[in-house]
C-alpha cells in the first residue's frame, strides 16, 4: 500500500516539484501524492501537479467567501479563519491522505485545521527557511540576512527546518534540520537562491523521515 500525501501550496511549487521528482514519480518509493491544494489561485505549483496528474483544489479565504477582502473587524476575520480552516480539514480529510506537507503554504493553521486532522492520526509537517526558535513567520532568510550583515548573526549561521505544525507558528517539533553559513560578500538573492536549493533536498528527507515515524 503507498503512503498518501496532500501537499499545500501557495506559489512556485520548486519545493512540491522535488517531492513529485523524488517521490511521486519514483517506482520505488511507495509514496503518491493525492492532491495539491492552493490558496492562491495563480500558483504555479498547480500547474506543476496537473503536469505530474496530480488532482489540484484551489481553495481561498476570501474567494470561497469566507471573508471580505477588505475586512476589519478582527472578531470577524478570526471567525472566517476558523471556519475555513475547519473546512480546509474537511477537504483534506476527504482524500484519506497519511500524512500532510506544506511546501511553501503561506497561511497559518489554525487548530480548526489541527485537531481535526490530529483526531484522524494524519500528521502535519512544513518547510520553514530558519533554524528551529529563529527566525518564526516571514521573510525568515531575509531577516537573517540583515543580522548577519549587522554582525549580530551567531556564526553567520541561518539554515532551514522540516518540523511537526503545531498552532504556534514555525514552533512544532524538528523532525530535519540543515545549517545554511552565511557566506562574506553572498548578496541576499544568492544566500535565497542557495537556500531554496538546500530546500529542495530537506523536504525530500523530512517527509521520507516523517512516513518513517508515521503512526
Ligand atoms: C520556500 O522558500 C519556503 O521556505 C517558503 O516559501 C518558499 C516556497 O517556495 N516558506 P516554492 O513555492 O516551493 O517554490
């Protein structure tokens, strides 16, 4: 039986393309991806995983009207989070996947989409450019960058973690990690570029890691 996968995007997809390389399209790795699910409706990753055969969903806050797109108030806009995310669950759920993995997934999981998910024993796991407790939420390389340039950066040491999703941001458990050095005179584009290389060969090994752990 091959394990089941349900991949989250919101962009490019580079990172959903080494998983399909790798592991969906490899005889030998007892792994299928079931279905790709975008936020962002122009993701390319999509168009990446109906190359592959892949079923896609788009599925958004406010297109599937969840939100208005200029809404303010907050009590409404956690509400519209929880309720999409209780549904966003639903779907994923709906595919029997065994494990989930966000590659590159911009919105934060709330515990609508959790539990839900941790009630049926599917795991949760995602891509954060940082070391585990650096760098949690955007622009994590970005940030790092400016502290090394600052010299406040400890060994000019950035890196990149595959972890367990818990509903404190880019918190959970590591389950891979990479060291990234900063190198004297690397410009931001060429240390992001190397870390999205780096990337492509940690989420191969965190979700292989993460099936070996599955329950
Ligand atoms: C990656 O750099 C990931 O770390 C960040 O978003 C990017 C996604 O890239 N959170 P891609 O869509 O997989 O190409």
């Amino acid at each position: 039986m091959s394990t089941r996968i349900t991949c989250l995007i919101s962009g490019n997809g580079s990172n959903l393309q080494a998983l399909i390389d790798n592991l969906h399209n490899s005889s030998t790795s007892g792994v299928e991806i079931v279905r790709v699910i975008s936020n962002a409706k122009n993701a390319y990753g999509l168009q990446r995983a109906q190359k592959a055969g892949i079923p896609t969903h788009y599925f958004n806050l406010i297109n599937n009207g969840y939100k208005k797109a200029k809404e303010t108030d907050q009590d409404k806009i956690e509400r519209a989070r929880e309720s999409y995310d209780a549904d966003l669950a639903s779907l994923v759920i709906q595919d029997s996947p065994h494990l989930v993995v966000c590659a590159g997934w911009m919105h934060i999981l709330a515990p609508t989409f959790l539990d839900p998910l941790k009630a049926q024993g599917i795991p949760v796991i995602n891509l954060h450019p940082a070391l585990p407790g650096m760098y949690d939420g955007i622009n994590a390389i970005g940030r790092a960058y400016t502290d090394f340039t600052n010299g406040t950066l400890q060994d000019n040491k950035t890196g990149i973690m595959i972890h367990y999703v818990i509903s404190e941001v880019d918190r959970g458990t590591p389950i891979t990690t990479r060291d990234i050095i900063i190198k004297q005179g690397e410009t931001l584009e060429q240390l992001t570029a190397r870390v999205h290389e780096n990337e492509h060969e940690l989420i191969v090994e965190g979700t292989k890691k993460a099936i070996l752990e599955l329950p």
